[in-house]
C-alpha cells in the first residue's frame, strides 16, 4: 500500500505530505551533489519518482486540470497548502514542478545558494510576477519607485512604462546606461522597490555589474531582479553573484526548440526586501506561486512544461557550441567592412567585455571537469553603414538566416529590433534604450558557423 492509500484524517494527511516534502528534500540534496549536466537531465526526477509514476521513464505530462483527492480530510490538506499536492493545475502541477525543481538546481548551481522556482505561461507573465508582488501598497501612501536598466527588451520596456508607470502610477527610473553602477546608485532612494536590469541585454547585449548593482540594491534593502534569458544558468548564475531573484524567457535558449512559451521566476531563499511578509521573503518563488500567480493565473501549460524540460536537459553543451559560433561570427562581423560596429560581449573592443568575462562562465568548464572557460551566448547585434535603409537591404538579403522576432533557437534568427520587437514603445522609448534603427540582432543557431558567415557576407553585399 502506498502512503497515499493509508492516510486517514487530517493529521494523517500533513504527516504524509511531511514524509514527501522530506523525500524531495533528500533528493535535491543528492542532486546538488551532480554535475550540471546530471542536473539537467533528471533534476530531482529520481528512480523512485519514475516508479511511483508507473516506471515512467521521463517526467509524465499531466495534462489533467485537476487532481482527484482520496477524501475529503486530503481534500482539505492540500488545499490548505499543509501537504505538497498540486490540486489544480493553475497552481501547481506535478510536470511544472518537475521544471522548477530542476531550474531552481541550475540556477543556484555551484554557488551553495538554496533557491526555489515557479514557472510561469510566459517570459512576460514571469517578469509581471516577479516584479507584481515586491509593488504592494505598504499603507504609507507613498509612490512606490522601480530603478530599471533601460536596455532592456521590448515587452519588458512595455511593462515597465505602461503598466507599471502609467496604468499604475509606479515611478519608473530608467537607467540609461547599466554598465554605469554610479547612475543605478543615483536613483535609489527610500520609495525604491527593486532594482531590474538584464544581463546581457536584449537588443544591444549591455552588460550589467551583477555584483555592483546588488550591493546598491542590498545597501537600499530592496532585491535585484536580473532578467538572464540571453544567457541562461548555464552561462551566468546571477544569484552567486548577489542577485536575489533571476527572470527568464524560457521560451528561448532554454526551450531552443522553438515548441513552447514558457517563462520562470527563480529566487534565492531568504530574498532582501524591506518590504512585504516574512513568508515572501523566506521563499519568494513559493510566495509567488501559491498566492500571486494563483490570482492573477498566468500559469504555464504541462505540455509547454515538458518541451521545456526536454530542450533543458542538454542546455550546457548547446550554450557551448551556439556560443563558440557566436564568437567567430561576431569575429567575422566586426572585420566586415560594411558593418559599424558588433554589440557582443564576447568581443575585446565591447565595452562589457571586462564585466561578462570576469561572470559569465560555462558550468564545469570547457572539458566538463571544471576547466575554466568563458563564454558569451549565442546572441549578438550589430550596426551596419548606411542606416536603416542598409539594415533593411541585409536582413532581406538573408537566405539561411530566419527573419523572425525570436531568439536562442536551434535554427539562426535575425530581426531589426526597431521595427520589430521594440516598435511599440517609439521612437522616443527606443532613443532611452539605445535601440537605434540601423541595428540588426543575429541570434546564431546549430547551424555549422560558416555557412551563417556565408549568408551574412551575401546580404552584407547588399548593405
Ligand atoms: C530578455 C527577454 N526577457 C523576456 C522576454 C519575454 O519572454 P516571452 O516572449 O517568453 O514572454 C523576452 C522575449 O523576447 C526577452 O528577450
């Protein structure tokens, strides 16, 4: 008989969820243990979890809005969050958990921080949700004040200006170049929520001071929020380096497969906020699942979840290869005589470079056995001669590169971000976030490097 047919009565019922809870427990303590790659593959997906899954191989999807409960006494446990169960699946679900679980273990990889995750329908809906909670009314009256890096994406640009400022009356302080810690510095003060910056950033790969940035945020006692999707945990773990909660788009290079839209929020344990309850503090992600997310119901599909977990699982070699490609690329790119300049941190002459490789390093190295190596993910911009009209002519001009809105695909993608994926918030939105209308971003994909480098020279051609 399994724990779940023997309980009876409530006290049974939290008794067994402490007995799961301890398991689980156990299991990501012996994870922790694993190499990223271990990690990624089975995350805390253990052989016992499979048989209790009728020997399910891979995490099953549970596509099910609903769990059915064996009482009423385990109806009301769960639902009173005193035992882990899932319930629904707008909350919690079996197949999500198995992706927060190995996310929060990634992120926190190699830096004996303890972090958690929830994950969430979007990129988006997990930047809304990390940011959402930290925004509450503190009774004072006063407005509450956000400090963003402006080189941001888009949709993050967005958010910020006209939900948060404008729908909502936040005080919203662009940080127009995040390099500079002094400017992040000068428009912290006592309304301050949180800090949010990318790293690096999409469009223009602006490189954030991880470590700088959250010393001002920890010295205002409010949280660092890093948006790291261009990078992913296996490049960048912003948590080792301060940061007190991490954003992604998994709908990019974690999900490089281009099959699902996905987002998570994954934060230390025990986030830095002078504002907001003890229970948001200890456990951010959780606070966020269990009560914002809930209401608000951006939650992620189980089918998106496990296409996720399916693409995660070799994400530190594809960081590795797309990267090195990347490199030459932007290599080839900056020696071009039709271009003005690279955006890629990779690059000596980039103005991050100093910052990225003093934190942006492959998990166990270049030889998996902890070799120390730099690298710089897969995305890259740049500017060419001849302003828009030019730009135009090469992202036409492009054959086996994609035109497409999207990045950290397994397939090369290119678009004109000015037109494109930060052409909503206009011009004067594009001049605060340095997004100038003759920049092309390049994300290069599995294709062999040379062959992306032979259709850029064409339609460079063209410039
Ligand atoms: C850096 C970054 N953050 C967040 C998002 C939003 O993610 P999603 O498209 O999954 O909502 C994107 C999307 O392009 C992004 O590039």
């Amino acid at each position: 008989m399994t724990g779940l047919e023997m309980a009876t009565g409530l006290d049974a019922w939290v008794a067994h969820g402490a007995e799961i809870t301890a398991a689980e427990e156990a299991e990501r303590a012996r994870m922790r243990g694993m190499r990223f790659d271990t990690i990624a593959v089975h995350g805390i997906y253990s052989a016992e979890a499979a048989l209790a899954h009728q020997g399910s191989l891979i995490e099953p999807a549970y596509l099910s809005p609903a769990q059915h409960f064996a009482d009423s006494d385990h109806l009301e446990a769960a639902l009173g969050y005193l035992m882990p169960a899932w319930g629904y699946t707008r909350i919690a679900n079996p197949t999500l958990h198995y992706l927060e679980e190995t996310l929060a273990l990634l992120e926190a990889y190699g830096t004996g921080i303890v972090a958690s995750a929830v994950v969430t329908g979007s990129g988006m809906a997990a930047v809304d949700m990390a940011v959402t909670p930290l925004l509450a009314d503190d009774g004072t009256g006063r407005r509450p004040s956000v400090v963003v890096g402006a080189k941001c994406y888009g949709g993050t640009f967005q958010l910020f200006r006209e939900r948060f400022a404008r729908e909502r009356g936040v005080d919203v302080r662009w940080v127009r170049e995040p390099l500079d810690t002094a400017e992040w510095a000068r428009l912290v003060d006592g309304s301050t929520r949180l800090l949010y910056g990318e790293m690096p950033s999409n469009p223009s790969l602006s490189v954030l001071d991880v470590p700088a940035v959250s010393r001002i945020a920890h010295d205002a006692g409010v949280p660092l929020v890093v948006d790291a999707t261009v990078a992913t945990p296996a490049l960048l773990r912003p948590l080792g380096l301060g940061a007190d909660i991490v954003v992604h788009s998994v709908s990019k290079s974690i999900a490089a497969s281009g099959l699902a839209i996905a987002g998570a929020v994954v934060a230390r344990r025990g986030i830095v906020s002078r504002w907001g309850s003890d229970e948001m503090r200890d456990d951010f992600a959780l606070h966020v699942k269990l009560l914002p997310m809930r209401d608000h119901g951006p939650a992620l599909s189980p089918f998106n979840a496990l296409m996720a977990l399916t693409d995660l699982r070799t994400l530190r070699g594809r960081m590795d290869a797309w990267s090195r490609s990347a490199g030459r690329v932007a290599a080839f790119l900056e020696a071009h005589p039709a271009v003005e300049r690279v955006h890629y941190p990779g690059l000596a002459s980039d103005p991050g470079h100093g910052v990225a490789a003093r934190d942006m390093w492959l998990a166990d190295g270049a030889d998996g056995e902890g070799e120390p190596a730099n690298r710089f993910g897969h995305l890259l911009a740049f500017t060419v001669r001849g302003g828009q009209p030019a730009a135009r002519r090469v992202l036409d001009g492009l054959r086996l590169v994609r035109r497409a809105t999207d990045l950290g695909r397994v397939k090369s993608v290119a678009t004109i971000p000015s037109i494109s994926t930060h052409q909503q918030q206009g011009e004067e939105g594009r001049a605060i976030a340095d997004v100038p209308p003759r920049l092309i971003r390049l994300s290069v994909g599995a294709e062999h490097p040379g062959d992306v480098e032979d259709d850029l020279a064409a339609a460079l051609a063209r410039a």
